[in-house]
C-alpha cells in the first residue's frame, strides 16, 4: 500500500485565487490552481493570453494524467478579467508573475494592494527582487511576500517563500500552508537576499559553466551530459549536502570537509568572476544549442522535459522503503489530500460507486496485442482498493500498528480492452460488510462510456498482523465505513456477483459451459 494518511475534511485552505501575468511562470501557477481544486481569475493585457495558458493547461493536464491515478478535484474555475482590479476582487491568494523589473512590479503590486481583501495573500514570482523593496509604499505590506517557483510551476513544487522587512511571520506560515495544499513544498528562507537561494546557486553554476563553454574545455552538450548523467541524478533525491555526508564515507560530513574543503582554495575556479557575455560567446552557445536540439521544438521539448520529470517524480513516489522521498514524498502526501478532497466533493457521491482511481494508460502498460496488458488491470484494482482503504483510515501508521485489510479473494473479468492514452477511470461498490470482511464490486471503464472494459469482485478481510489472524476492525474505522455501506445498499447489485470462471451470461449455469 503507498505511504498516506487521512487528511482532515478542512485540509484545503484555498478556494479562490488571482494570477496577475500569464506568461511562462504566471501560465504554470494557474495550472497548479485550477487542478488542485481552486478557481482562478487572471489579469494579462497580453492579447494572446487565453492561447497561450491554455498551452500550458494541456501540458499540465497531459503530465498530471502520467503523474497521478488518483482522481483530481473538479478543476477549479478559469476566468479571464480586463483589469487587475476585477481579478483580484475576490481572491484569497494573488500572485503576481509580470516581467523583472522593479518599478513594473511595484506599479502592478500597488494595484493589486488597492483592490484586493486586506486579508487577501500577495506573493510575487520574482526571481531575485527584494521583498522589502516590493513592498514599499503598499497599505498592507505585511501580507506581501516572495513565492519563488520552478518551471514548470505545475510539476516542480518548490516556492521558495521570502519575507521583506515588513511581512508578518502570520503571512508566510499561511503561504506555507496553501502551499502544502496545491501539493508544493514552500521553504521558508530566514532572510531575504536577492536571488534567494535556488537562483544563488544555479547562477554560481552556471558563471562557471559559461567560463567551461568560452575556453573551449568543452562544448553545450558534453557539459549537459556531464550534468544529466551523474549529480543531476543525485540532485534530484539528496541534494547537495546529504549526498556529501555520504561521499564523507563512514566519517560522514567532518571527513567530507576535511578531506576536500581544502580544494575550493586551489586556482581552478573562475567562480568569482563573471565571463564577458560578447556576441561571439552567444554566437557560440546558440550555435551549439541548436545543434543539441536536433531540430526539437521548444513545445516538444517541454513535452519531453513534462515526461521525464513525471517519471523521476513518480519514481521517488516508491523510492525508500516504499514509503517516498523527496518530492515523490510530497506527491503522495498531495494525492492523500486530492482524495479526501474528491471524497468531500462527493460527500453526497456515496449513493454511486465511489470514484477512486483515474489515469491514462501508458506505453509501458501495452502488450504485443497493442492492448493494456492483464496484469496492470490488476494493479488498477489494487490502486483503488488502497484508495478506499485510505478513505476509511487504514493508512500507513494503522498497518504499521500491526493492523490491516489483506485481500483474500479476487474474481477479475477481462470485458473489453483498452488502448495506449485511454483515459481509464475505476470505482468501487461496497456489496457488503461486517466488523472483518468488506466485500467490494470495481469496474473499469474507458472514456466516456459506461460499459465497463474490466471488473473485479473482491473480499478483504481485517487482519491482526502480529498475531497472524483474523480480526474485528475498530470501531474507528468501522464508523467510517458505514456511511459508505448504507447508501451503497440502495445501488443495483452487480449481476456477475458470485460468478465463477467461464460463465458469460448471467443466466446461464454451470451445466451451460460449453464442452472442453
Ligand atoms: N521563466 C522562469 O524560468 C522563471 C522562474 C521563476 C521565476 N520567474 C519570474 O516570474 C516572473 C514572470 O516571468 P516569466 O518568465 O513568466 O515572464 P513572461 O514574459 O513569460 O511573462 C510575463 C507576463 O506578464 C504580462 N504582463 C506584463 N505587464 C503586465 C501587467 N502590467 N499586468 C499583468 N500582466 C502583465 C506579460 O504580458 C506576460 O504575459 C518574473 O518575475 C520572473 O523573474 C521566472
């Protein structure tokens, strides 16, 4: 079962938000909005704006069907308002994400100041400007902050979070908080300077590299390839510092420093100084760069990018013991609160099959037929089976108290197929329960239609791990069950209920079978 735990019924502290820019970052922060549930309301004077966040849209909603089976909320709302104004009447949460320069921001913020609720969050994008300076000459300064994303804004959940001289201590622990809710990590950095800290350290490196690439030790390529096949790979999972406690060897961190803090002192650095940025040296690196490219897009290399970044995601999701790291760690503590979240949406839902899982089916889930192959319907099933586990409470700490559901029993029909890229949604009907067993009917379908493609008819039975039986469920868990139970006795049962292997129709009986 995934690392999870049950969130509050109140654990979405967000409703409504305004973006004030629309471009590149401004476009990823209203796609991270509108999929965790939240309504946006965008000010860009920019006349191509509804294009070109609907790009950004479609990417995030491709790389969210690869990134995640658990259901989204209902998308939140996306307007389009004439003045900055109007966007942010309303709005909880405003974030500004208009063009670097200090007195467009100022003018754009002292706007957003006038208009929006004087309890209403400001975070700006910037990329290096100081908060303090930001918010000078705002009537509420203290709810003006730095929240500095990642591109893409809908898939990297770093916002470094910033606070000028006069921001409340209030403001950034509620920015922290929202962003836990849009699945984002907000860090909280002490003191304000400019670039923060992710841009300190990528203009460090990237100073050097540019110095790498004009004294021709090697070119664009080779100093990507350097990157991407070694440390950009330990980055991703550690960072920087735990990676060196480990490169310390047993002695961890003060050997590491002994041994190689020396180094930083020999001549081999240009790290202070800055490379003279000349036409021949951008001749060169554009020259080098569209020969990296190969001819691809910049759209299709962000698909590539989307891809890659899911997978590695992905991959953290189930890193460790099982349990997530890093920002696959985050994705699962996301998708505990998209659930409940989907749950409380349907508080009413519970007279239907709950809907638990949703994706879109994936290369690696096709077979020679060029159809879905069996076993992944199998973990579909499974996925939904946690999914309901989850929403009753039996989350990691319940099975790590020695507590649990296995599933004794499993009837899985193969009813139709399904194709590379269809959208595959699974719910689940609860036949019956008692204190040990719930009996649960899951149905496939593809797309729009109601047919199911797959069905699967299981028994989980209440285990008491230790002690290697059986069990009666707690009375906690038991009362979250109920509800589910109750209106599910009002759903037609499933006619297949019960059947056994080989018979098609549900009027025929065994004695039908055709011979062997
Ligand atoms: N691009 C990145 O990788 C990146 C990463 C992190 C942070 N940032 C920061 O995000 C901010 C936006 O950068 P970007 O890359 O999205 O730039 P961008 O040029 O893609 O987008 C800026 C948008 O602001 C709009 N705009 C201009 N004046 C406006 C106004 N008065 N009101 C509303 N909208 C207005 C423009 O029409 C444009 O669509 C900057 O502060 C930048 O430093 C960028």
């Amino acid at each position: 079962m995934i690392e999870t735990k049950i969130l509050s019924a109140n654990a979405h502290p967000l409703s409504r938000a305004a973006c004030i820019g629309g471009g590149v970052i401004g476009g990823g922060w209203i796609a991270r909005f509108l999929l965790a549930g939240v309504d946006v309301q965008v000010f860009d004077p920019d006349p191509e704006v509804k294009r070109i966040v609907g790009e950004v849209i479609a990417n995030a909603e491709r790389a969210y069907a690869m990134l995640t089976h658990t259901p989204l909320p209902r998308r939140g709302a996306l307007r389009f308002r004439a003045s900055i104004a109007e966007a942010v009447a309303d709005a909880e949460w405003v974030q500004e994400s208009v063009p670097e320069r200090l007195d467009v921001k100022q003018r754009v913020l002292a706007e957003i100041d006038a208009a929006a609720p004087a309890t209403a969050l400001i975070g700006s994008s910037t990329s290096g400007l100081l908060p303090s300076d930001l918010q000078s000459g705002l009537s509420h300064p203290e709810r003006l902050f730095v929240a500095h994303p990642y591109n893409p804004v809908y898939l990297l959940p770093l916002a470094e979070l910033v606070g000028g001289k006069a921001t409340s201590r209030e403001t950034l622990s509620r920015a922290q908080e929202i962003c836990e809710s849009i699945g984002m990590k907000g860090v909280i950095i002490s003191r304000e300077i400019e670039a923060f800290v992710g841009d300190r350290l990528l203009e460090a490196l990237w100073r050097e590299a540019l110095w790498l690439i004009k004294d021709d030790i090697c070119d664009v390529e080779t100093l990507d390839d350097v990157i991407r096949y070694s440390f950009g790979l330990r980055w991703a999972q550690m960072g920087l510092f735990q990676t060196y406690r480990i490169a310390g060897g047993e002695a961890g961190m003060r050997h590491f420093l002994a041994q190689f803090g020396p180094c930083l002192k020999w001549p081999w650095t240009k790290l202070t100084d800055v490379v003279d940025l000349d036409d021949t040296l951008i001749d060169k690196i554009a020259a080098q760069s569209d020969a990296q490219a190969a001819g691809l897009s910049i759209r299709e290399l962000e698909r590539i990018r989307d891809s890659n970044l899911v997978e590695i995601i992905k991959a953290l999701k189930t890193g460790h013991d099982g349990r997530g790291w890093g920002a696959g760690r985050l994705l699962a503590d996301f998708e505990c609160r998209l659930e409940s979240r989907v749950a409380r949406e349907e508080a009413a839902q519970f007279h239907q099959p709950l809907r638990l899982v949703e994706t879109a089916v994936p290369a690696a889930w096709i077979d020679y037929n060029g159809h879905m192959t069996e076993h992944r319907y199998l973990e579909v099933f499974g996925k939904a089976t946690d999914a309901l586990l989850r929403l009753i409470g039996v989350d990691l700490d319940y099975v790590a108290g020695g507590h649990s559901y296995y599933t004794v029993e499993t009837h899985l029909q193969h009813l139709g197929q399904a194709r590379l890229g269809d959208k595959l949604t699974c719910t689940c009907q609860i036949v019956a329960a008692d204190e040990k067993r719930i009996h649960i009917f899951q149905r496939i379908v593809s797309g729009d239609s109601e047919a199911p493609i797959a069905s699967a008819e299981q028994m989980l039975l209440h285990v008491d791990s230790h002690a290697g039986r059986a069990s009666p469920a707690p009375r906690a868990i038991l009362e979250r069950l109920r509800p589910i139970v109750e209106a599910h006795e009002d759903l037609e049962r499933p006619a297949v209920l019960g059947r056994s292997i080989g018979v098609k129709r549900a009027d025929l009986s065994h004695q039908d079978l055709p011979p062997r």
